[in-house]
C-alpha cells in the first residue's frame, strides 16, 4: 500500500503538470441524483454550463428545473455509460445515486476523461479502495479531475476554529493526546427522524441498506477531511509516514418494527433488510462508527451514531473538543446552532489572550463575529444572529471550488493527498474488524 501511494502521488503529478491548461465551458451530466445536492451543484455552475444539462435516471427531478442559461434533458437507462458516451460532449459528471456505486462509475468515467464529482463519500463498500486506485490510474492519462465535495470547511464554527489553531503563536499547536485521550475528538449524533416545512421527511428502504449505502465508516468522511483542512490546512499528506490507525469500531443503530414504519411507511420489513435483523426483531444496521488514529503525531478521534429521534426534538448535533497547547476549543450544539468555547490556560494574561482572540476573530472575514466570558477562564464565540445553517450555502461554497480547479485544468495535490488519506484510513478501518 506504501508503494502505491508513492506511485498514485507520482502519477497526480505528472498528470496535473501535463493537464494546467485552463478549461472553458463545463459539459455537465447528472448521474441517479436522489436529493436536492444536485440541484445546488447545477445552480452554482450555471454561469459555466453548457447549453445542455444531461440528467440520468433522476429520482428528484424538480431539483433540477431549467433556467434562462442551460435546458435539462432527462433520460431514463440502465445503460449510463452508453448513452454518455453516445453524446459524445461531456466532460463532467456529478455522481448520485448509492454509494456504493459510485466507485464503478467513477472508474469508467476517468478512463474516458470525463471529470468526477461527487458527494462524500466518494467511493463505500469493501472494493472502494481498489476503484480509487484505478480512478487516479486512469486520471493521470486522461487528465481527468477527482474530486468530493467538502461542505464542512466552510461552516463558520470550522472556518473559526481552523484560524485559532494554525496560529501558532496563539494556540501554541495541538498536544499530543493519547488513544485514550485524545487531543481531537470529533462526535456527530445523527436521528433518523428530519423534519422540513413541518413535514416529516419519509426515508426510503435503501437508507438502511449498508450494501447500497456504506456502513457508519463511510459516514465518517466528512469530519476526517475535516480534521485534516483545520490541522494542516493545504499541506500534502503522505498517508504512510503521517496516518497511524490506534483502534476502529462499529455497532448498530437500532430501530423496531413500529420506528420503521413511521419512518418508511411499510409496516414490515422488506426482504433486502431481513439479514439485518436481530433477535429481538429489530432492525440492527452497522452505522454507528468510530476510528482513532495518529495525524503527524496528534491522537484524533472521530465518530458518528444514530438514534431514532433526538430528545425534545433537537435535531442532529454536533460536539468537537480540540486541545492546543495554550487553550482548549470546544463546539457544542446549542438550540440548533453549533457554539464555539474557548478555555485558555490558568497562566494566560487575560487582556493579552483577548486583544490577540480579537484579531484573530476580525481576520477571519465573517461579519459581527465577538466573543464574551461566561464563566471564570471560558470565552463564548458570538456569531451574528439569523446566522443559521443553510446546508446548500456551505454545499455551493465546495462547488465553486472545484469549479476553481476545473477552469484551472488540475486539483491541487493536497487536495488529492487528503482524498487518498480518508479513504485509506475508512478502509484500514473496515480491514481491522474483519473477521
């Protein structure tokens, strides 16, 4: 594995070097898209679409109306590639659909040149790590991009915590932690019950189907790019020297009969879950995870569990601890919204750590960001009020992104170092627990 990430690194090389050449229009298609994500990717490349948008087998289609810029064409197939390819025009693909598919598609898409774009995860299931190898194989001679997108990087409380942290002055860069303490510790709670416009959303059976969808793993993507863009922010990783895994685990998120159905609409399970059921006749689904790891030497920890509902209706939540060496950084979800503490050592001059706490918040670009001591040694970061989070806001920001490196003709390295990393540390991971 050591020797391939040496080779992949060569090849994203010289494949970026031979591919910098600026890139006009986007040919876009839109692959099995089965959420509103979509949608948000087309709008915020409207300016740089073609005339056509090419949109196969959409579940949710009204995600994706027409505007004055581009038309929508839909086509129902089972044979994708074939009728991409028949087009002969485009040039990148925005991938839905299960995620565990998504690893064949992306293969046979940068063997033809034709860019890939996706939502994380990327690539799921037991072969992942062999269709990463060969789209970046295939990708070093079409000169085709790769690419996930990374919401995450720009809520505020990231964009916040990133800008306290790699001030090394200030934070005094993270300890070292241990396996069991970790000096970063990321935790997501996650319901199964989600409400919209005072509906509650209807999940479909595939949602529980780790076959199609991944396992609690694959879940973890997110918030280990995350920890790689607030820690080492642009810095190209080499997993062999800078990736240790300490310890992975996973257990099930449990639903019974009655949940299921409030959740689905089918009163009994259907038989593609009949395997994940237990003995008390629940339904035992592999999502909950967590996996412990070195970055450079700082013990991480990230995880991710689910419940049916939260209590008094809270929604999901988030909870992060990261520990510098002159203060502790906090994010905890409060009615609704992530808030961000800070704790700085008993030593530290108090008007010093806040005029520099100050000039670090003003930096950072966000508006009307304060902070205010709430108790002896703690300061709560203040964001603007109606700051609240709108998921396609953070979701366009990666989009634009990659729209950036797409008219520049290459991803930068870093960018592929931390794609590699994740999906490396998943499947070491799911490898650890095998039987």
């Amino acid at each position: 594995m050591k020797h391939f990430f040496k080779n992949i690194a060569i090849l994203v090389l010289l494949g970026g070097m031979l591919s910098c050449q600026e890139q006009s229009h986007i040919a876009l298609v839109v692959i099995n898209p089965q959420d509103s994500t979509a949608h948000t990717v087309v709008s915020s490349m409207a300016d740089q679409l073609d005339t056509l948008v090419t949109v196969f087998n959409p579940l949710y289609s009204p995600y994706l109306e027409e505007n004055k810029a581009f038309r929508v064409a839909e086509i129902h197939t089972t044979d994708i590639m074939g009728a991409l390819l028949s087009g002969g025009k485009a040039n990148v693909a925005y991938v839905g659909g299960f995620n565990t598919e998504r690893g064949a598609l992306g293969e046979r898409l940068t063997a033809n040149g034709i860019a890939v774009l996706s939502r994380q995860p990327l690539v799921a299931g037991r072969q992942s790590m062999q269709y990463l190898q060969n789209m970046y194989r295939s990708a070093a001679e079409t000169k085709a991009l790769i690419y996930d997108l990374v919401p995450a990087r720009f809520y505020e409380e990231a964009v916040i915590v990133k800008a306290l942290l790699t001030q090394q002055e200030f934070s005094g860069g993270l300890i070292a932690g241990s396996e069991d303490a970790p000096a970063i510790v990321m935790t997501r709670h996650l319901n199964f019950v989600e409400w919209k416009n005072g509906n509650m959303v209807q999940r479909p059976v595939w949602f529980f189907d780790v076959n199609k969808q991944g396992d609690g793993f694959s879940g973890l993507a997110p918030y280990l790019d995350l920890v790689n863009w607030i820690t080492l922010p642009e810095q190209k990783l080499d997993y062999a020297a800078d990736v240790k895994l300490l310890k992975s685990r996973k257990w099930p998120a449990l639903l019974n009969r009655y949940e299921f159905a409030n959740l689905t609409g089918q009163q009994s399970y259907p038989d593609e879950l009949k395997t994940y059921i237990n003995p008390y006749n629940e339904l035992a689904v592999s999502l909950n995870a967590e996996i412990r790891y070195l970055l450079r030497g700082k013990a991480v920890s990230v995880a991710v569990d689910w419940d049916y509902d939260s209590e008094e209706n809270r929604g999901d939540t988030f909870e992060g601890r990261l520990q510098a060496v002159n203060f502790t950084v906090e994010v905890k979800s409060e009615d609704r919204r992530n808030i961000i503490y800070i704790t700085p050592k008993e030593s530290a001059d108090k008007q010093v750590f806040e005029k520099k706490l100050q000039e670090i918040l003003a930096k950072t670009g966000l508006k009307a960001v304060n902070f205010e001591q709430t108790a002896k040694g703690k300061y709560k970061i203040l964001l603007p009020e109606g700051n609240d989070r709108n998921p396609d806001k953070y979701m366009a920001s990666s989009v634009r992104t990659f729209v950036d490196y797409y008219k520049k003709g290459m991803v930068p390295e870093w960018e592929t170092s931390f794609i590699l990393a994740k999906y490396q540390l998943i499947s070491d991971a799911a490898k650890q627990l095998a039987p």
